[in-house]
C-alpha cells in the first residue's frame, strides 16, 4: 500500500519542530550554565560586579534555576548586601530543596544575622546530607554556631567530626580547637592544633601564627616566642598582625 506524500508532511513537520526546539532549548540551557560558571569564577576572583551581570544576563533566559540564585547570594555576599542575599538563598533552597550547598550559604547567612535556631537546623541538614561534596563546610560552621552561644562540647565535637572529613578546611577546624585549648590552658593541645592550623589554606592566616606566639609565650618559651614574632612581621610586613607582633615581641622579658 502506497503513502502519499500529504500523509507524510504533516508528520515531519511535527518531528522537524519538535527537534528545532529541543536544539533550541540545549542551546539555552547551556548559555545559561556558561553564563553561571563565569559568575561562579568571578565570584571566585572577587569580581561581584561582574558576576551580577552575568547572573542577571542568566535570569532573563531563565528565572527558575537554583543554582542562579545561589550565586546571587554569594555576590550580594560580597557586596555586603546582607539581605538581598538572604532572599536569594531562600529562593534557591525553595527551588532545589535538595540543594545543600544553598542550605549552608542560608545558614551562615542567617547565623551572621544572629539567627541561629534556624541557621542550627539548616547546617545539621547539610551536614548529614551523604551526597554533599561541601558538607566539612557545614560541620565546621556548625562548631562555629556553637561557639557563638557558648556550647563548647558540642563545638569541639563538630570541629572534630570536620578533621574526621580530612579536606583543606580542616586546618579551621584546627584553629578553633586551638583556641579551645588554650581557653582551658591545655597550651600543649593548642599549640599542636595551632602549627596544624598553619598549614595548607591557611598558611597564610597571621591569626594562626600570631597564636602560636602567644602559646609559646605563655610556656615561657621566651625566645621560641621571639622568633616566632620576628617571623610574622617579615611574613606580614606593613599590616596589623606586623604591628601585633612587636607589640607581643615588646611584652616578652
């Protein structure tokens, strides 16, 4: 039985349509994910300008996209537009519930703003999630929470259960345990949690050394401690920790 050529037309005028807008649809799809890895990288740089355009240029093609609004948390972050930010967070916690790299920018953004109930759930939402690659980030800030209220065994757990994770932020972990420590005068604790907090990401904290200084200092390691001051203003030459530093190198007998 022969089909006609009109029977025909109509059907690969539907699968023609059909396939110029699945095309179209890919290419919008990754026009918006470019547009939100170079957000993602301007951020990264510190360039929050540029990324609010970039993420404005991605919301007008697509306004529903989590990971978008995520973004414009950090950058409102950046520009200290605190709650803009909050805002964001909560739009793209709404959108992707399952999203937890949203659900620990919303709790550090609301524990900054001192709201911590909901901040606490938030973290211990993240940080219990298997399938988040960030989730040290919500432990550790979750033994930064306790801290803040005074909680101290269940900030020295949370800090303990971030070294467990062994990633590049474990040397904050470190340093707030240091000072842990040295707040129940175990300074052979702290400082061991101070010289591991030197390490990795965080060398470069003049926190870390400044406090290692000061526990050498109080073991009356007299010139330990003076070695360590003249270190930090080489380290940190015109800057605050500089200034921190001789005026503990001045204080020692």
């Amino acid at each position: 039985m022969k089909t006609s050529s009109r029977t025909l037309l109509p059907g690969l005028l539907i699968l023609l349509l059909a396939s110029c807008s699945t095309t179209s649809t890919s290419k919008k799809e990754a026009t918006v994910e470019g547009m939100l890895n170079i957000a993602g990288a301007a951020i990264n740089e510190g360039d929050h300008i540029t990324a609010l355009e970039y993420l404005n240029q991605a919301n007008a093609l697509e306004s529903g996209n989590a990971r978008a609004h995520h973004l414009y948390a950090l950058a409102y972050l950046g520009k200290r537009e605190y709650k803009l930010a909050e805002e964001s967070a909560r739009q793209s916690v709404r959108i992707d519930p399952k999203m937890s790299v949203a659900r620990n920018t919303l709790g550090k953004i609301l524990m900054d703003l001192g709201k911590y109930n909901e901040a606490e759930t938030l973290f211990k939402q993240a940080a219990s999630d298997l399938l988040n690659r960030e989730a040290d980030r919500s432990k550790l800030n979750l033994g930064i929470l306790y801290t803040k209220i005074l909680k101290m065994d269940q900030a020295e757990y949370w800090f303990k259960q971030t070294l467990e994770d062994r990633t590049p932020v474990s040397c904050l972990a470190h340093f707030q345990l240091g000072r842990i420590s040295l707040d129940k005068n175990d300074l052979t604790k702290a400082e061991r949690h101070y010289r591991l907090s030197a390490k990795g990401i965080c060398s470069g904290m003049s926190e870390t050394h400044l406090a290692i200084g000061q526990v050498l200092s109080r073991q009356k390691r007299y010139e330990e401690a003076r070695a360590k001051f003249v270190e930090i203003q080489r380290l940190f030459v015109g800057t605050d920790a500089s200034e921190k530093a001789l005026e503990h190198l001045r204080d020692l007998p």
